[in-house]
C-alpha cells in the first residue's frame, strides 16, 4: 500500500473503491459475467492504472507521490472518484460521509510528512 | 482442462495476429509522422538557430545564460499557460498546455550535472503529466494541475535560473485555503486560480532573478 504503517481502516477502504480500477489486483469475481460491464471495467482499469497504480507506488519518487496524492484529495473532495458509473454496480465502493473523512484525513496528513 | 487449454490457445493466436496487424499500421504511422516532423522541421528557421546554438555549448562548463536558454521555453509556455487561466479561457489554457507537453519533451538535460539531470527528469515527468491534463480538462480541474505544475516550474527554476525577472506570487484562498502559488513576468497581481472572480487575491512573495 501506500506506506508500512497504513491504517488498516484506511487500507480496506481503499481497496473497496479504488483498487479495481488502481491495482494489478484483477481477481474480480463479477468481471466476465456481464459483458458491456467487462468491456467498460477493462478500458476504465487500463485507464486508470495509468494514472495511478497503487502496486507502483514505491518507486514514485516524492514529487510524483506529492502530485498524486494532491490528485486524490481533489479527486474524492469533488466526489469524482470513485466513479459513478462504477459505484451504481458495486455499492460497497461507494464512499460514505465517514469513508470519505478517514480517507481524506489520512492521505492530507501524509501528504504533509513528505 | 483441455477445452480450456483450446480456448487459451485460440485466445493467444487471435492476440498474436492483432498485434501483428498493429505492429505493422503503427510503423506506417511513424513513418509518416517522420515525413512530417522533417517538413515542419525545414521551414521553421527559429528551431534550426537553437539546434546549432546548442551544439556549440561546451560540455561540461555551462554558463548561467546557458542554463537559463534551456528551460526559457517551457518557462514561456507556463507563462501562456497561466495567462490564460487569468483570462478563464479554457481552450487557451489546453492549447497552452499542450505546447508545454512539447517544450518539456525538448528539454535536454544532458549538460547539467548528474544530480541536477535526476532532478529535472522527476520534474519534467511530473510536469509533463500534468501539462496532458491540461490539455484535455475543464478550467476547474486545469488550475488543479497549475498548482502542482507550479511548483515543478519553480524548482526547475531554481535549478536553471532565469532570461527574464520572475515573481513568485500566492494567493492563500485558492484551494479550500490551502493556497496556491504561481510565477509571473508582471509584479502586478492577476491571479490564475481565480481570474474574474477574484482577479487580485494573492501577494509577492519573491523575485527571482
Ligand atoms: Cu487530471
């Protein structure tokens, strides 16, 4: 993940929303069964690997982390990410009051420790 | 099992016969793409200038001047770049970063000492990915981007120097008061975070010379 010390409670909730579409993780149970889901999911996870890639995240040097991580606080304070269109299939990603506070709490304070 | 092993089979014949065929539409495209850098090349006499200009650059002992020529075009396409969110203009700003893609992409790092080349490097990737979500993204998400584009064009700066007097500027509202930091040929306040709506937040914090 992001750091060693990440907390698990952050941790879960990353991976929950944001790493079938941020991962090399694609063991996704539901994947090949609906097939314009498939087509969509597999241009929306090579998509967004590019971006940002959560298994690549110790070799970004601190600017690239910096930049990204300021890319993920605007990304979930303006409610783009996770997407929609993604959270409409899968509920569980979908980031409550809560989630999103933790998530964001967290990833600013690292953000501040670079 | 064995249906399976079929099925992969099948699968990696069909990959393989795709690649093949964009293997060979890609070459065709690069070849043309050659075709045209070398016409675009030959009528642009400015480019020309700066490629002999540059082989003539002693290896090892680069002056300031030196130093300040190489990032004085990306530096000018920043400066577009931030005028434009001035302006609120959209368009502006994605044509201004699209052109930065390709200063940042022309800047050759080769003269300046191994440490300092590390250094550009991370800041050119950085830039540079920033710079593409300029060019295609609506003026909230571009200024955005300018911020942390921002302070990779100040610590190139500081690596490079500067042709032209440069003020560092900030305006602490920008971003939900986090703030927001930019450069400037001009001492006098537009800001780009904002542009109409709140055209003069922000003070000089620095003159870099
Ligand atoms: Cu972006």
């Amino acid at each position: 993940m992001l750091v060693n010390d990440v907390p698990k409670q952050v941790e879960n909730i990353i991976k929950t929303s944001c790493y079938d579409c941020h991962s090399n993780n694609t063991d996704y149970p539901w994947y090949n069964k609906v097939q314009p889901v498939a087509w969509f999911l597999e241009d929306h996870v090579t998509h967004g690997k590019e971006e940002l890639n959560f298994n690549e995240w110790a070799d970004y040097s601190n600017r690239r982390k910096n930049s990204k991580l300021k890319s993920i606080i605007s990304q979930i304070e303006n409610g783009e990410m996770p997407l929609w269109s993604y959270t409409l299939i899968h509920r569980e990603a979908k980031l409550s009051e809560d989630k999103r506070k933790t998530v964001l709490d967290w990833v600013s304070k690292l953000k501040d420790s670079l | 099992m064995r249906k399976s092993n079929v099925t992969t089979g099948i699968l990696a014949m069909a990959i393989i016969t795709l690649s093949a065929t964009s293997c060979k539409d890609k070459k065709k495209v690069q070849e043309n793409q050659e075709g045209h850098q070398t016409e675009q090349m030959e009528d642009s006499g400015h480019m020309d200038g700066a490629m002999e200009d540059h082989s003539q650059m002693d290896h090892d002992n680069m002056n300031h001047g030196e130093m300040a020529m190489m990032s004085s075009e990306v530096i000018a396409d920043y400066l577009t770049l931030k005028n434009a969110l001035v302006s609120d203009d959209k368009d502006g700003a994605a044509k201004a970063g699209e052109k930065l893609e390709g200063s940042l992409k022309n800047f050759d790092t080769s003269k300046f000492s191994d440490e300092q080349q590390d250094e550009l490097k991370d800041i050119i990737e950085d830039a540079t990915e920033h710079a593409e979500h300029i060019a295609k993204s609506d003026i909230g998400h571009q200024r955005e981007h300018f911020k942390t584009l921002s302070k990779d064009v100040v610590d190139m700066v500081a690596i490079t120097g500067t042709e032209n007097t440069l003020y560092e500027q900030y305006c602490p509202m920008y971003d939900n008061n986090k703030g927001g930091a930019w450069l400037s040929m001009n001492e006098e306040i537009k800001n780009p975070y904002f542009g109409d709506k709140m055209l003069t937040c922000g003070k000089v914090q620095r003159e870099i010379n």
